[in-house]
C-alpha cells in the first residue's frame, strides 16, 4: 500500500478545516498519493455544512478511523479528538483546542519518524492557544524540531518563481546583528544546499546570500557584517564545493532570482525575504521546515479568524503544500534509495 501524506488540521477555531475540504474539492488536486487527515470529525463535518459542501462518512480501519468521500475525492481521516464542534467559536480556541492542535501535529510527525507516511502538511495553528495548553513552542517548526531531536532547521518559503531562506526568523529588528554569526549563516547555507539536493531533486543549487546592511555595507560605511560575518562563510561554503555567491545587496538582487539566475535566496531576517515572496505568492506560498529526517510542508498563512467560517478562505496555499511535499517525498525517497 502506497504511504500516506498526512495533512494535520490545525487550529478547529480557523480556516484548517474548510481550506482542507476545499483542497480536496479542486479540480487542482492532481496527486496520486492517498491523504490522511489528522483532525476531528465534528469539526470537519460543520466546515462541510459550512461550505455546502457534500461529505459522506464510513468506519475505517488500520491508520484511519474514518474514510471520508468529498466530491470524487477520497480521503482517509484519522479522528484523535472529540470537540463539541457546534459550542466551538470561531477565533476563540479553548484549552482543549491547543491540545487538539499538538496532538495531530505529533500523530502526523511520528507517522513519518515510522516510515508510515510520507509526509506532513500542516495547517495554521493559534500559538497563544498552544501555550495555554502547556506546550512553551514559538509555533510549528521548534515544536517539530524538538520533537525530532534536531538543533539547527531553517525556514524556508517558497512559491513557483522564488524560494528564500532564512538565517534568522522571529525577532526584533534590532536584535538580528546581535543574532547573525558566521556559524549560523554558514549552517544556513550547508542545510538549505543539502535540501535541495535531496528533496528538491536539483543537482547543483545556485544560492544568493543577501547582505544585511543597504548595498551591502557600502565598503563598510553602512555597517561592517558583510564583510566579518556573511563573507566568511560564504567562501567556507564555496570551499566545500557549495555554488553561494554574495553577499549582494537585497535591493537587487531578487530581480535576478526571478530572472532564473538563482535556485534560492539565503536572507538574514524575516521581512528581507518574506516582503518579496509575498509580493509573488501572497495566495500559493508555502513554509517548509529544511533540516528534519521527515518531509514537513505547510500553508504560508495563519488561522484567518476574520475568513473562519465564512467558507471565504482560499486553499491554493494548501494545494501548493500538498503538491511541493508531495514531490519533495519522492525526491527524498529516490536519494534514501
């Protein structure tokens, strides 16, 4: 039987599951690869009567509880909770919905830790609701980088025309110098070189190292990182074989990445890179987590309180995620083998 490519429902408060069902419905789903929800039932059955859309339900069993139909689509569901779907509201999660949350991340992730799935795909979670329900994690990525071991992961968003990278992600403007090492970026570059390799399928990838500072320092006049921090461990990379070149300056640069001179863009904060991509890929961008022995996919979007329930939300983001991770298992499988 071919593995499974779990999708986790995410916050039952948000847009997860009537952007799931909305997914399953598009004609843009192409995918041969069977879909196992990790979520709730309840909850997925008011977002169908939400969205008017017909799901049919019958028992299953082995890894499913439940084999759903939506459209000409089958799925497979695996329900690990009991919300009162009907008393939720949407945009208010309880403690038991932060639970809920973490419990079909960890059920997707060790799936995959088993070889049983192919790969996870996450949907949008409420990280205060988490917290409230006992789990100290920034969001998806450190809890999945815990849960695997792992110390260093980047955060990688990508749409058709650009993928970035990057070296740091959720801090203060004025603690990113303060964050930056020629360790940190020199990983960043190694990782990201090594994933696209093995689960993107390209050979030799051309990476952009941004500079930090307006172009690029200036020779030093706009601040000295380009040329004590990011410039070593570019050439560190490029002595171990890897194509980076940089530190070039960010205000141009991504007019070439677009050209096609560049596979992806290693920035050195937050909005360097996410401003661009979604300029590009405000609908169909995706978050991907480079850096875990599992394939981890997700929507480039948050829980949508304003969108929930209004059956307003689109799934393009989720269609990418499914679609990327999709073929990111089968490149990692081909290079396991």
């Amino acid at each position: 039987m071919q593995k499974p490519l779990v999708i986790s429902m995410g916050d039952p408060t948000g847009v997860g599951p009537e952007i799931i069902l909305k997914a399953l419905q598009s004609q843009e789903l192409k995918i041969e690869t069977p879909l196992l929800i990790a979520g709730d039932l309840a909850v997925l059955k008011r977002a169908a009567e939400t969205l008017g859309i017909s799901m049919k339900t019958e028992e299953a069993s082995g890894l499913a509880t439940h084999r759903l139909t939506v459209g000409d689509r089958h799925c497979l569901l695996h329900n690990l909770t009991d919300l009162p779907a009907e008393s939720l509201r949407y945009g208010a999660p309880d403690q038991a919905c932060g639970e809920a949350m973490v419990r079909y991340i960890e059920w997707g992730l060790e799936l995959c830790q088993k070889g049983e799935a192919s790969a996870l795909v996450t949907c949008p979670i409420n990280k205060a609701a988490i917290r409230e329900a006992g789990f100290d994690f920034p969001g998806h990525t450190e809890l999945l980088a815990q849960r695997c071991g792992v110390e260093k992961v980047v955060m990688m968003l990508a749409g058709p025309r650009l993928r970035v990278a990057l070296v740091t992600t959720h801090l203060a403007l004025a603690d990113v110098p303060k964050a930056l090492s020629t360790a940190e970026i020199l990983e960043t570059i190694r990782i990201t070189d090594r994933f696209l390799k093995s689960q993107f399928g390209i050979e030799r990838p051309r990476l952009a190292v941004l500079a930090l500072n307006p172009h690029a320092g200036e020779g030093g006049h706009f601040g000295d990182e380009e040329g004590r921090l990011i410039l070593p461990a570019i050439e560190e990379a490029r002595a171990e074989g890897i194509d980076a070149s940089g530190p070039h300056s960010a205000d141009t640069l991504f007019h070439f990445a677009l050209q096609g001179q560049y596979d992806v863009v290693i920035c050195m904060y937050h909005d360097q890179g996410l401003i661009p991509l979604k300029m590009l890929h405000f609908e169909d961008g995706i978050n991907l987590t480079l850096g875990l022995p599992i394939v981890r996919t997700s929507v480039d979007h948050g829980t949508a309180y304003d969108l929930a329930g209004t059956g307003k939300a689109s799934c393009l983001s989720l269609l990418e995620a499914i679609r990327q991770g999709n073929e990111m298992a089968i490149c990692r499988n081909k290079d396991l083998s």
